[in-house]
C-alpha cells in the first residue's frame, strides 16, 4: 500500500489553533501513521485536540499536544542545520563547463536534504543552483532552486505548411509577430488572450495567490525579457523518427518564455518564508527549503504548480494568435518545462526533483534543446538515464555573461551573422548575440545517453525584447 498524504486543506474542518500546528501535525502524521486511511488518521487528529492534555507525554503526539497548550519549548518552527561534508552527483559535458558552477553545484549538493543530483552540459553560474542543475531532495522543496521564472519552457507548435511556407511568407510573418506578440512591459496588449488559467480556483486556495490574478490576466500570452523569443522556421523530421510523423521538412513555431511577473514574486515570497524558518550557513542561505509537511511548503507546491501552468497558457495563447493570424494548420506540439520541481520515484523511492535550466527526460519523453538565434534547435526524446535523475540540457548554455556579451560583440557583427544565415531578427540585443552562447553540437554530444535526436528546428523569423 502506497503511503496516504494529508494536506493543509484536509485539516480546514478540524479546529486547529494555529499554523504551527498544523505543521507539527503534518510532520507526525507522515512519520508516524502515513500508511493509514485518510478518515483513520483525521479521526485520530480530532481525538487529540479533543483530549489534548491526555497527550502530552505521548510518544509521538506530545510535540502537538505542547504546541497547542503553550507548553512547546522546542521551537519546531525554525531549525538549526548542518551542512553535508560532500554530496555524490554526476556531470555531463565537463570540459564545457566553467569552475564556478561545479563549485556552486558541489555546494547545494551539501544540503542536508540532498539526495542526488547532475549538473547538464550547458550548466553555468547562476543564482543559489546553477544552469543546468538538477537536484533531488527528500521531502523537501527548495524555492530558490526552482528559480524566479517558475515554469519557464520552450514550446513548438509543428504545422502542415512545407519549410519554405517560412520562405514565402517573410514579410506577413514579421506583420504577424509584430501583432501578436508582446515582451516585457513593452505597449498593451492588442490581441485575444482568454484562457481559462485565469480562472482556476487555485487563484483562491491562497491570500498571496489572489493578489497575483490580475497581474498574470495582465500579462498572460505575453513574453519575458532576455533570452526569451518567439520564432518562425523549418522542421525537418529524418525517416524513423518517434514523434508519429512522417519524415520531411514543415514549418514551425518555436517559443521560450516563462510565467512573468507572477513566477517572480512567488518566488521571491516563499524564499523569504524558506529562509525564515530554517537556519543555514550563508553559502546556502538562499537554498533554505521548505518541508512538504509544512503548511508553507505545501503552499508553495500549489502555487509553483500554478505559475506552471501559467507558463503553459502563455504559450497556448502566443501559439493559437500565430496560427490563426498566419493560416497554419497544427499538426504536433512539443512541450518541455525547465525552472520547475517534480515528485519523481528514483532508486526506489520518492523525491522532489529540481531542475534549474535543465529539462525532463524519462523515457519517451519529448522535448526541444535550442542552441542561438543562428542554429539548430534539436527536437529530442528522452532515454530516462538513470545518472541523470531523468533529466537533459534545456539550451546550449552561456559562454558569456550578458556584461561579457555586450562589451564583446558589437551590433553589426552580430547582424552581419545572423544574414549570413538567413535570419531576420525583430528586437534582439548583442546579450543574446550567438557568440554568447556555447555551441550547441558539443552540448548534445555530451547527451547521447540521455536523449535521442528526432528531429531539427531552424529559424527564421526571430522576435525577442526590444524595439
């Protein structure tokens, strides 16, 4: 029997005194009677608060019963951790990535709740995890090593029209992403964007998530800044591909972006929650978790999960306008997360999953692992390598900081490449130049045992920030 997991809302009907006691029970609860029917372990709750003082020398109850009686002298709501001496993980790709994302990832794996981890071959330094990190924890979730841009993914929309439809239609494609596509702050939105994200009821689950409504309804179809873009170009699918269908060149749509501001300040929010209620070194202070037991922790997996299927709806919306404004017919969408955690079973056990710019791999799985606005994009299944936790690269990497970028590469050299190839370019900025990037063929030559190539994607249209 699988074990049964009560929830904060389980425990709404049932007169708890505070929220440190609903996290005290939930603890419990998981230790002690997981494997009990959920009606057995709620009626077992209700009798101690119904007779709590009968309990406070219990064997395991007595933390609860002191809590609601005023007696709880531990403090179980902030705790005092110790690192690890040194966590085992497993690197792909090592002469392509630089020392000082190993040393971060070596850092987070030191976590006490780390259980194994991977650092992807376009891994560079980022923020608390590095890009391209993945990292598994026991019962815990760790904001910060989600990331800010919860949810952000790449999504590509395969249609019936041959390649050179691309070709053809240049000048309406560039009218069309003019039209309907929106990045940052930049004007108002001038183009359909119902979705029923905006009305899930997950919006309500939460105080802090109802603030939240309006400015994802604000923002929704739209793009973040950055290395985020939306953009026109050519499939081509060889004979024997896994995706069910036939080999040949078609058009596409290909889009990265993420959950916007609303992934931004769920982040920053339960970060701050994280870090208050546990006690680390500063290394890690940033990588502070919180426990899935915990009513905050499981505030937080709600909430992640909806900034995730906001991310998606941004793309539905950015997709459906492209298809409708430029007649194309769908065949095939591909969708793959990164910036997200996943409770995933692995060695046997469950564990929550973080990958920070690092993509889902499991068997079968597909997905898109873009290299610059001047390359192949490769369109991928996954092979579920067990070393990898499952997981693959989610894009060619930095080679330079944006800062490097811009006092490196000028303007005309990057326009001038981006000719050479074909590519017209709509906003941009040489902090995206493909000289910033490391090359994408050696990326996924350092993949062969986690994913399998299906197919390419080339573009030729690109829209990103900028006027």
């Amino acid at each position: 029997m699988g074990t049964i997991k009560l929830k904060v809302k389980d425990l709404r009907n049932i007169n708890f005194p505070s929220d440190s006691a609903k996290s005290i029970a939930l603890k419990i609860m998981h230790k002690h009677l997981r494997f009990a029917p959920k009606e057995a372990q709620l009626a077992e709750l209700e009798t101690v608060l119904n007779d709590t003082e009968a309990y406070l020398d219990h064997e395991y109850w007595s933390p609860l019963a002191k809590n609601i009686i005023g007696k709880d002298t531990l403090k179980p709501t902030y705790e005092v951790h110790i690192l690890k001496k040194e966590g085992q993980y497993n690197i792909y790709g090592r002469r392509h990535i630089d020392d000082s994302a190993v040393k971060q990832m070596e850092t987070a794996m030191r976590l006490p709740v780390a259980l194994a981890g991977a650092l992807m071959p376009d891994a560079h330094y980022g923020y608390g995890l590095p890009i391209g990190g993945v990292l598994a924890a026991d019962n815990a979730v760790i904001p910060y090593g989600v990331g800010l841009d919860i949810g952000c993914r790449m999504a590509l929309t395969i249609c019936e029209q041959p390649a050179d439809f691309v070709d053809r239609k240049a000048y309406e494609i560039r009218r069309a992403l003019h039209k309907v596509t929106h990045f940052g702050t930049e004007g108002t939105l001038a183009f359909d964007v119902d979705h029923e994200i905006i009305e899930d009821p997950r919006f309500f689950e939460t105080e802090f998530l109802k603030k939240l409504q309006h400015k994802a309804w604000f923002q929704l179809g739209s793009s973040g800044t950055g290395n985020h873009f939306v953009e026109l170009g050519r499939v081509t699918l060889p004979e024997g591909n896994n995706l069910g269908l036939p080999a040949g060149s078609y058009s596409g749509i290909l889009s990265h972006s993420g959950s916007r501001g609303m992934g931004a300040a769920i982040a920053g929010y339960y970060t701050k929650r994280a870090i208050e209620l546990r006690s680390l070194p500063n290394e890690v202070k940033a990588l502070s978790w919180l426990n899935m037991t915990e009513e905050m922790g499981q505030e937080y997996w709600l909430s992640m999960n909806l900034a995730g299927d906001y991310a998606k709806a941004n793309h539905d919306v950015i997709h459906a306008n492209l298809v409708r404004v430029m007649g194309l017919t769908p065949l095939l969408k591909i969708e793959n997360h990164h910036n997200f955690a996943w409770k995933e079973m692995h060695d046997g056990r469950e564990m929550i999953v973080h990958r920070k710019g690092a993509t889902p791999a499991g068997q079968g799985i597909a997905g898109i692992i873009p290299g610059n606005m001047a390359g192949n994009c490769y369109i991928v299944t996954g092979k579920g390598h067990a070393g990898s936790l499952a997981s693959a690269s989610h894009g060619a990497g930095r080679k330079m900081s944006r800062k490097e970028a811009m006092a490196t590469v000028s303007k005309s050299t990057m326009l001038a490449k981006l000719e050479e190839h074909g590519i017209t370019l709509i906003g941009g900025s040489r902090q995206e130049a493909p000289e910033a990037y490391k090359n994408i063929e050696d990326v996924i030559g350092c993949q062969q045992e986690l994913i399998n190539i299906e197919g390419t994607f080339f573009p030729k249209v690109v829209r990103m920030h900028g006027s």
